[in-house]
C-alpha cells in the first residue's frame, strides 16, 4: 500500500471515470429494466441473493451484508417485495425477534424473468464495448479495489 497523503492525477482519474461508468452503466440497465415493465434493479439483487443462498433464504443484516443496499431502504425494499409476493418472512428460531427472508415461487420467476433483460442490457451496455481480453483486464484490475 502507498503511502501517499493524496491521490495522483492518474489515480483521481481512475476513480472518476469509475464513478461516472458505474452510474451510466446502472442508469442504462434501469432504463432497460422500465422499458420491460420490469422493477429496478434493487429487487432483482434482493432476489439473486435470496435464490443463491443456502436454504433460500437470509437474514435482512445477511442480505444487507451482501448487496449495496442500506438497512432502512432494504427494509422498505423487502416489505414491497412481500406485498407482491415474491418474498415471505419467516420466523427465526433462535430469536424471537429476527425473521428470515425466503424468495417464494413467484420472486424466483421474476428473478428469472429480469435476468433476462439484465443479461442482455451488461452484454449492450459493457460487452459490447469491451473485448474479451479487455473485460477480463477490467476485471482483474477491479478485483484489486474488492
């Protein structure tokens, strides 16, 4: 690790250039999501985490862990997601007071149908900017920030 007091005019472009490709990229996707009639792209990372789990199913504070999402808009999040259905509560045994959180039947399906547009909008957005060597340098080089 450098010891550096700030950045170099590299490396604050680098992290500009992230930012401004990461809300494009994101804006882009959503764009595609609302024209599919589909729900942003908070449900369907809420959804794949769910689906992936061991069980099927996560505590919110596991869920939380693993998206970018904050504790407040994740519990609105999910609560919309049980209104639709595509999530249950569950309770959980050793604590009273915690739930788990269980894509159902139908949250799957729609998990399945966001894929989908989601697979196509990063091969139109990314994938088709990029060569396969080039993707594979961009994300080793990402790795390293994880």
């Amino acid at each position: 690790m450098s010891e550096r007091s700030a950045p170099t005019s590299a490396t604050t472009e680098a992290w500009v250039g992230l930012m401004r490709a990461q809300q494009r990229a994101l804006a882009a996707i959503e764009k595609d999501f609302k024209a599919a009639g589909l729900p942003p792209l908070g449900w369907y990372d809420v959804l794949w985490e769910l689906v992936k789990a061991e069980a099927g199913r996560l505590r919110p504070f596991e869920i939380e862990a693993r998206t970018l999402l904050a504790q407040y808009n994740l519990s609105r999040l999910i609560d919309r997601l049980e209104k639709e259905g595509l999530v249950r509560r569950e309770a959980y045994d050793e604590d009273a007071r915690g739930c788990w959180v269980v894509a159902t039947e139908a949250g799957r399906g729609m998990r399945a149908r966001m894929w989908e547009t989601y697979s196509r909008s990063i091969e139109k957005h990314i994938g088709a900017r990029l060569s396969e060597p080039e993707a594979r340098e961009l994300a080793a080089l990402l790795s390293r920030l994880l």
